[in-house]
C-alpha cells in the first residue's frame, strides 16, 4: 500500500506523523480496538518477534497476539481459566502457556470467572459489581506468581511488547515486576474501568513511569507505553490506526468469505440440471424441485448463521435497553432495601427513647440497658440526618446491595433483642408496654424475605396466582422487568448460538410465540399444544405468519404412544400428571375438570421426522406442568442440536410425580446445559411463597 503522508500537505498532518513509512506488509487484525495495528506499524521490521501477554484468554477473539503468531512470532501467553488455556496450547504450539494469574506475590487467589464475557478477574470489588449487574460467575482457586517469575527463564530474550488486561489487578501486577531485569519495548495495559469509560489509570501509572517507560497514544481502551531505551518507536503512535495501515479486519474477512462461498452454492444450484441431462429442473419434476429447494434453503441457513455469528443482528441497543433496565430494576431494590434500614433504625431508637414504661423501669431498677446501646449501634450507610435521599454525606447510595442487606439484617438482630429483652416482656405482661407490628412478625418487608417480589392478593377474595410467563397478562409492577430479561436472555442466547428454530413446547394458545415476535424475534418457530380447543385458538394465532407453524395436536414426552390429559379450569394448567392439593389451594380456578385422549411423541422422533438438514440448531422453550423430565427423557439422540432451553421448574411440589427444580437442574446438567438466568413464575398469593420459575439453560462448549 502506497504511504499517503506522501501526497498530504506537511501542515495537514502532526510534525512527527511525516517521520514514519506505514507497513507494506498487510495482516488481519483480531484485536478489539485495533492495537495490533498499531503495534504491527511501530514492530513490523522485527522479524520474527516476542511477546508476554497477560490475561491472554482466547487465542482468537480479541487476541491482540493472534496477528503477530500468524506473522511467525510467539511468545509467553499467561491465562488462569483452564478452557482458556487449553485452547491456547491447541492454536499456539509454538507459545509458552502459563496456566496461572499475576499478582504483587506468590500464593492462591480466588478468581471470579465471568464465563466468554472478558470480565473475569481477581479483585473481589469488581466481581461483586459485576454480579449485581446480573452477570453469573463460578469461583477458581488459582495459584498466582509474579510477572518477575513468569519472565524469569528468558534470558537475553528481547520483549518487543507487553500486553495486561487483567480487569482492574493492573497495579498488583506492575508490582510483581522487576524493571531492571525485564525491559520490553512497548507495553499496552488497559486503563479503563470494566464496561466503563471511566479512567483507572492513575493507581497503576507511576510505577511505569518510574520505571523509565513514556506514555505515547491512549486509543480509548489502552494506554501505550515506550521504554526509553527504544524512544524512536514513539513516532509510530503520532496518528490514530487509519486506511493507512495495511490491515483487515478479520470478522469482515470471513464474513466476506462466507457470503462468496454461499454466492457459488447458489450459482451451481441456479439452473439444477437432473440425471445427467442439459434441461433445466421443470415444474412438473417434483423430485428435482424438491432437491432445489433444500439445498436453496441450506444456502440461507448457512448464510444466517455466518452473519449472525459474525455480527449478532443488530442487538445491541437492545442489549443496551436490558442494561439499562437492569440498572433500574438495581436501583428499585436498593431504595426498597435503604428505606427499611431507615425504618428499621428509627424504631430502634423510638423504642429506646421513647417507651414510657423503659422510662420507668430504669428508674425502678427493673430495666438495664442492653450491650450494644452504649457503642455505635446506629448504621454507618446512613447520613448523619437518616435520610434515603441521596446526597454526599449519605454513603448508603455508593454502598453494594449485599451489603445494605447485611446491614438490615444486624439492625434486625437488634430489634429481635429488644423483642426477647425481660423488662419488655414484663411491661407488656403488666400492661404498661404497647406490643409492636415488628413483635407480631409483620414488620419485615416480604419483598426482602422472598426471592423476588411478591405481590400480595386483595383480602376481598382469593386471587389467582401470579403468573409471569406466556400464561396471563403480567402484573403492572416491576416483575415486567424479570419477564422482559429472561424472555429477551432466552432470544439473545439463540441468537447467539445461531439457532434455526425455535420449539414451543407446551404453547397453549400461542402467548409464548407473540412474546417472541413483539421482542424482535423473527426466525422460525414451531408450537405443540395437545388440548384440543388450546389447539384451535394455536392455529388461528399462527395462521398469518409463515415462519410459525403448529405441528399436528400432541403431547411431548419420553415414548410415542396415546394419554389423558387431565383439562385444567384456566386450560395452562392442564397436565398429563395428577394435581396436587397445593396448586388446587392456591388456585382453586385451576382445578381439573375433565380429560381428553392425546397423542404423544418424543421430540427425538419430531426431530428426525421433520428436519432433513444434520446442522439444524434449536432453542426449546419447555411449560409442561410437571412433565418436563418426560420431555427431556425423549431427547437423546438430538439433545446436542439444542442449544438454548427455557424451562418451567417447580420449587414446590405441584403435580404427582412431576420433578422439583434441582432435580431438573441435575437432568439438565446431565446433558451439559448451565443455567444462565431465572425468573419467578408462579406465586401463592396466599403466602407470597415461590411455587416455580424459568430458567434458561445453554449448552456448555465441549470440552473433549
């Protein structure tokens, strides 16, 4: 590629972007921002080259290496999680893995894995605002050396660069090195807080400068550094990486590459010729038409699945909008939770102060004060004036939500003291001392209780259930916000794994797909519902979509054959199993009121019966009342076709023989699906109790 500062004015460009020639060789850039191609622009004469990488995670994605192993370099790849690190000894034969994590000393850490997110990291304050952000994460204890260790065996090696993304351990691991002995040329730390802008740099920094090292270019990610020993390569960081630089970006590439092998498929399937002659396929030749279309139809299945993988159809505003719920959702619950500390500590002090009969039981000698009240009982997360309103004496709005709930709970503890203490127990038996709300067990919040927020029944008439999930219309509260996340979780991660169709098991009268269309899921869906008159509102709701079908009127289970289902009184709660007194108590409208034979089919032989094509990929939405281990018992031969399940799970038992969610959780985790997200289902709103949830489950990768 031609060097362009050579036909731009010298006043057009920055004094020192005239001192360098750009690359003549050309590479793929696999790296997020681009920081291979700037560090291709300053190392490109280097040949071959090294390299340190720390927190090197996939020897692909987002590697910053990966341009730099093609080009014949290797070097030392440092990687605490184990698949990781696996993959990085299968791509990287030539490198150096180093299964461990850096720190200022040796010894073990924990580490918090945030699965393909690039969050996982060792600083528990990050992982802890992660989780509340919704992220699931699973613990490794990890042994940790230092970065002086880790480069202790290289000898007179030159390090032309050092990369560190570690996710906020940046200064740990500085510390841990020795400058004097280790010398690379450059070096790039990422110097923004995770999924922030906001800069973290300045804890880190010093020791770099210190150190002898220059900054030279931040790209909005990175900040590069040049050792003073090679300030020439400074030059090479004047601009920012432009169509100067001879690279492609390699999500393109294969894209491109993708859509140029779909184009010759269809060009050989444009004019089908049949049985050796030159005639093209005609009308009446059904046989060769049908051999057209499927290969037609594999044609776009393939391109669907390269562009979705290569560019995930336009979600991330929509991701952006489950961000920003979330944060809201966060918000709700932490002013819930501040408000009863507030509440909580005021009582507490009402009592203390204020009780009459206290007053005059010190002065008789009958009340003494308790342990804690002469220290510093009150919360340090309220400001001075005990206010929920945020302002900048009040530490409860910077405080994590476990942590305000631990505080409630010892505030709590202390009203529970005050509930057992002798001189109020007497007061009250003498009549002097009121007995409380808080005493009688009504004081503590039931949304705090519980695991989601409960929405109690008027005390007009029993309720029905809540239910949040495809059956009724979802109460107008904040449980649209767990409806909405674990509805859009299950499409994003069929998105993600490219999945071809989607099953509807259990459909009813088809509220699950219209969930699915309103959301912004446009592919192809295929609904099973075994009651007859359900069936019938089913095909009249799909009638008018062409990529949402109803398959003949069946129940899903472990064998082909016939059954009664037993018809429920709101028709969703109708089941092949037997109800129990529990769901007829805490919805007598469910209870049964006949039955009706149905066929029954495994989605094994569904599967085989219906789709040609091997590579079809499924996502599997599964509302069985009770039935769904029979579900999952039909599913042996295709189970690793489906990649994403949605699944009802009872908490409680509902129906006779039906499995509890744990026991669903070990029959999932059998076939290797994790559970990536839940959502309450259904309340007694009786109690408030739990009865089921949704779970979204997803295929772990394989790791034979």
């Amino acid at each position: 590629m031609a060097d362009t500062n050579r036909t731009m004015p010298e006043h057009d460009v920055p004094a020192d972007a005239a001192d360098f020639e750009y690359p003549k060789d050309w590479i793929v850039s696999y790296a997020q921002t681009h920081e291979d191609v700037l560090l291709w622009r300053a190392l490109h004469s280097v040949t071959p080259g090294f390299y340190v990488d720390v927190g090197a995670h996939d020897p692909t994605d987002l590697s910053v290496t990966r341009a730099f192993y093609e080009r014949g370099w290797r070097g030392i790849n440092i990687e605490p999680i184990p698949f990781y690190a696996k993959r990085l000894r299968e791509e990287r034969p030539r490198d150096q893995i180093l299964e461990v994590a850096l720190g200022d000393k040796p010894g073990i850490a924990t580490l918090y894995d945030f699965g393909d997110t690039g969050l996982s990291t060792i600083d528990t304050d990050i992982a802890k605002e992660h989780a509340a952000s919704g992220f699931p994460s699973s613990e490794l204890r990890v042994p940790v050396i230092t970065l002086a260790a880790a480069v202790d065996g290289l000898g007179n090696q030159d390090v032309h660069f050092l990369k560190i993304d570690v996710e906020g351990y940046e200064r740990q691991v500085l510390s841990g090195a020795d400058f004097n002995k280790f010398r690379p040329w450059i070096v790039l730390v990422e110097a923004t807080k995770p999924l922030t802008t906001k800069p973290s740099f300045g804890a880190w920094e010093p020791l770099l400068l210190n150190a002898g090292y220059h900054f030279v270019y931040f790209d909005g990610l990175n900040r590069f550094y040049v050792s003073e020993e090679h300030l020439d390569l400074k030059r090479y960081f004047s601009v920012p990486v432009s169509t100067a630089d001879p690279f492609g970006d390699h999500k393109v590439l294969r894209l491109s590459a993708a859509v140029e092998a779909l184009e010759r498929e269809r060009l050989k399937h444009e004019v089908p010729r049949l049985q050796g002659t030159a005639q093209p396929c005609e009308s009446s030749n059904a046989a060769g038409l049908r051999r057209v279309v499927e290969a037609q139809a594999a044609d776009l299945v393939r391109l669907r699945r390269a562009l979705v993988s290569l560019q995930p159809a336009g979600s991330q505003s929509r991701e952006d909008e489950i961000l920003a719920a979330k944060e809201e959702l966060s918000e709700w619950i932490r002013s819930i939770v501040i408000s009863d500390l507030v509440r909580t500590q005021e009582t507490i002090t009402d009592v203390l102060r204020q009780s009459r009969w206290r007053r005059l039981g010190e002065r008789l000698g009958a009340v003494r004060q308790m342990s804690w009240e002469t220290g510093r009982w009150r919360t340090h997360l309220l400001g001075a004036n005990n206010s929920a309103e945020p302002d900048t004496e009040n530490a409860a709005h910077e405080s994590s939500v476990p942590d305000l709930l631990a505080e409630l709970k010892r505030l709590n503890g202390l009203l529970d003291e005050i509930r057992g203490a002798r001189w109020r127990k007497l007061g009250q038996w003498l009549g002097l001392e009121e007995r409380s709300a808080w005493e009688a067990g009504l004081w503590r919040s039931p949304l705090l209780l519980q695991p989601f927020p409960v929405i109690e029944a008027t005390p007009k008439e029993t309720s029905p259930p809540v239910r949040l999930q495809g059956k009724s219309r979802p109460s107008p509260t904040s449980h649209e916000g767990f409806v909405e996340y674990i509805t859009q979780r299950f499409i994003e991660e069929c998105r993600g794994f490219a999945t071809d169709v989607i099953l509807d098991i259990g459909a009813n009268t088809g509220q699950f797909a219209r969930d699915l269309r309103a959301r912004g899921y446009h592919g192809h869906i295929v609904s099973f519902e075994p009651l007859s008159q359900a069936y019938a509102e089913l095909v009249g709701a799909a009638d008018s979509d062409p990529l949402w079908d109803v398959a003949e009127r069946c129940a899903i289970g472990a064998n082909d054959g016939w059954a009664e289902i037993n018809i429920a009184g709101n028709s969703y709660s109708s089941s092949l199993l037997p109800m129990l007194d529990l769901h007829r108590e805490a919805a007598p409208h469910s209870a049964y009121t006949g039955k009706e034979p149905c066929r029954v089919t495994t989605l094994d032989s569904f599967v085989d019966g219906t789709f040609s094509d091997p590579t079809t990929i499924f996502g599997v939405k599964i509302d069985t009342q009770g039935y769904e281990a029979e579900v999952l018992a039909g599913l042996k031969r295709n189970h690793n076709r489906v990649k994403v399940i949605l699944c009802e799970m009872s908490v409680a038992p509902l129906y006779a023989r039906g499995p509890t969610m744990s026991e669903l959780s070990d029959l999932l985790a059998e076939l290797n699906y994790h559970c990536v997200a839940l959502c309450p289902e259904l309340l007694d709103p009786r109690t408030g109790k739990l009865l089921q949830v949704n779970g979204v489950f997803v295929k772990r990768a394989s790791t034979d």
